[in-house]
C-alpha cells in the first residue's frame, strides 16, 4: 500500500509538472532595440517570464548566450553578426534568476544594448528552468551604428527613396562601414571604421566599381536626422 501511494505521488507530481509552462511574454518575439550608437548605453528592454501553467516552475540563472541562427540570405553581412558581449544588464536588474514562479505568475529582467561595433548585433537571453518545465530562449537584436554614417545612409534612404531602395543591415567589410541596397548591387559607405591618414570620405559601389562620392564631413553637414533640423555633424537629438 506505502509503495503504491508513493507510485501515486511520483505521478501527480509529474503530471504537475508536465503541466507547467514558462513563456516571454512581453517583448513580442519580433523585438528589436532598434539603431543604437556604437558604445550608447540608453538602450535597455524588460523583458518578462511567465508561468502559464497550473504547478510551481523554478528558475535558474538568466543568461545571454551566442545564439544559434540559420542564415539563408544570399548576402552574409545581411544576416548580423552573433554578439553575446553586446547585451547585458541582468546583473543590475534581474527579478527573475533563481526564483520559483507559482502558477500565473511573473517577473521581470533589464537586459541592456551597448554595441560594440556597427550592423546588427544577435544573441540569445536563456531563461534556464531547473523544476517544472523546459528552458526557454529568445532571441534578441540590435543595430550599432556609427555617427555620422549610417545618419547619412539614413537621410539618403529618406531623400532618395527611388535610388536607395531595399536596403540590407549595415556591416564592416574591409575598412568600410557601408551599407549595401538592391540585393547588394549598389552599395554606399564611409572609411570611418578604422583610422585613415586622409580625411573620411563617402563612396559608393556599384557594378564592380569603387569610386569617392565627396568628403563625410561635406556630406553630413547637409544631412539631417530624421523629424529634426540636427545635420549629421551633430549629436543626435
């Protein structure tokens, strides 16, 4: 009979535990920090756990991780690059490492975008479960830009929406920060990523050519952030 309600107990509980669900429930899955200047520290994003299910969920440690993402674009710089050390935050304001949930119940971690260099920025936030459900993750995504380029590339994009259409992420390729349109026939940037003797310039590619548009500098004091009279020389508003 001992053993027989000890078979019982083990079942209840398991069923329990089967029953518990661990969801994000807010950002939406389609979240992005958006464009954020190279070294910012502004841009932060809670997001939170919930237990949907009908039995108690214990959490581990919160942790951002490098994700794992299938890139089938047939331009690589377009898919981001995987950035783990881009995104914290969970040290400062993290409600949600090794609590238990009870069921409809949550809580909440920060986790902050500081890119470290331009184009997209991916990582994975892992939300381990040690009791009462599988862990979960989420990935998240940013874009670190670099003033003034990509507020130039940006104001170029609005003046000139005809030319500049269908544009892809912003990526480093050689000493450029440029960002490329059209599926990657015409791609427009700066030399401003690494040091250069000579005064930064904008050039454009296209159809195998490199060629100077004009100086950066010529170029952003004309350009303006988008909603404002700030040109591109300027800090943004």
């Amino acid at each position: 009979m001992i053993r027989s309600s000890w078979i019982a107990t083990v079942a209840v509980l398991a069923c329990a535990a089967a029953q518990a669900q661990v969801t994000i429930s807010d950002p939406p899955p389609e979240h992005s920090f958006g464009k954020v200047p190279i070294g910012a520290t502004y841009a932060t994003q809670y997001f939170s756990v919930f237990n949907t299910g009908s039995a108690p969920v214990a959490l581990g440690q919160l942790r951002i991780e490098a994700a794992a993402i299938a890139c089938l674009a047939i331009f690589p710089p377009a898919c981001g690059e995987v950035a783990p050390g881009d995104f914290d935050g969970l040290q400062n304001s993290d409600g949600c490492s090794n609590r238990t949930l009870a069921p409809g119940t949550g809580c909440s971690a920060l986790v902050r975008f500081v890119p470290k260099a331009a184009g997209e920025r991916l990582a994975s936030l892992v939300v381990p479960v040690t009791s009462g459900g599988a862990s979960i993750s989420r990935l998240i995504r940013g874009i670190g830009v670099s003033n003034p380029t990509d507020c130039v590339l940006d104001w170029a994009e609005r003046t000139l929406p005809q030319f500049f259409t269908a544009p892809a992420s912003t990526f480093v390729i050689s000493s450029f920060h440029a960002r490329c349109y059209g599926g990657a026939q015409f791609c427009a940037g700066t030399d401003t990523v690494f040091p250069t003797v000579a005064p930064p310039s904008v050039y454009l590619f296209q159809n195998g050519t490199l060629s100077r548009y004009a100086a950066l500098a010529d170029v952003a004091r004309q350009a303006t952030y988008p909603g404002s009279t700030r040109t591109c020389d300027q800090s943004p508003p």
